[in-house]
C-alpha cells in the first residue's frame, strides 16, 4: 500500500507493508537518524514527531502515517528549536552519543512546547520515560532547562521586535 505524508516538510508518498513500523519504513528511504534500538518504545533512539508529538517510531504502524506529518532529526536540524536545544546541551556539557539523540532532543521540544511551564519533575518524567545510557539524568535535565530558557528568551526578543516594528 502507498502512504502519503508530510515527511521533513515534504509531501512524501512511500509504499510499505501494513505490517512495517514507521522506524523500518524511514530507515527504508535512507532517514539515518532513527535508529533502531530497543524495538519497545523505551530507548529513545527512534522517536519522531509525529503530528508534533514525540513519539518512538518502532510503536507506529506505518499505515497510521497516512496523512500524517512526521519530523526526524534530518529536518528539525533546521530549526530555531533545534539551536535553542543545541545550546542548552552544550551549557549543559552533554556530549551526544549520536544513538539516543533523537530522545534527548525531541524529549526537550516537548517539554518547550508544553502548554503549562515545564518545572524540574515535569522533566524527570520525560527524561525517565526513556533508557538512556550515556547521560546522567540530572546533566539532561538541566539541558532540557537551559534550553527551554533559550526559547523563551528567543521568544521574548522576537516578540518584543515585531511589537516595536509597529510603532
């Protein structure tokens, strides 16, 4: 069967198998960031956006992609968000691994884009909702900080711009 999906910002039509994952489907068109780890949703080396959600790929059905809007690594690469979880990490001085980066940095877009402003808990949550061993959890819990303060300050200025551009 062929999906269509709004892949890294573009519409995408990809023939896979009903039985695929999403993470064997992406692998399948050569997206090298979503690894393929622990194969139960805990590693956090697959995990996409998918519909703005950071979900681990290895649990999708391909087929529910359909009309979907997924983001690996390949395209937030490109984003203010992306710079903004960068730098936080660097003052943090987390060093990735590159296997469970996907986890680390989609675990901190979320936590930026939560509705209600994410405190230190909130972060463990996430953080402990997935396996990662390269990272002392209370180092990317302050990454996860440092960037969300990176966001908010960016916000801030860009608000603050576009207001005095209209005076």
């Amino acid at each position: 069967m062929t999906i269509s999906l709004n892949l890294n910002g573009r519409e995408t039509n990809i023939e896979v198998s009903t039985n695929d994952t999403l993470l064997e489907t992406l692998r399948s068109v050569n997206l090298q960031s979503v690894k393929c780890g622990c194969m139960k949703g805990q590693c956090g080396s697959c995990t996409v956006l998918f519909n703005g959600k950071a979900v681990p790929s290895c649990l999708v059905p391909s087929p529910l992609a359909h009309n979907a809007t997924v983001e690996t690594l390949e395209g937030f690469v490109e984003s203010e968000d992306y710079k903004d979880i960068m730098t936080g990490f660097e003052s943090a001085g987390i060093k990735l691994c590159g296997f469970c980066n996907a986890g680390k940095i989609f675990a901190a877009y979320e936590l930026m884009h939560k509705k209600n402003k994410s405190d230190k808990a909130d972060i463990m949550q996430v953080i402990n909702s997935f396996q990662c061993p390269c990272t002392e959890p209370n180092q990317l819990a302050n990454g996860i900080s440092f960037a969300i303060a990176n966001s908010h300050r960016r916000s801030s200025y860009k608000s603050h711009t576009e207001k005095r551009s209209y005076l």
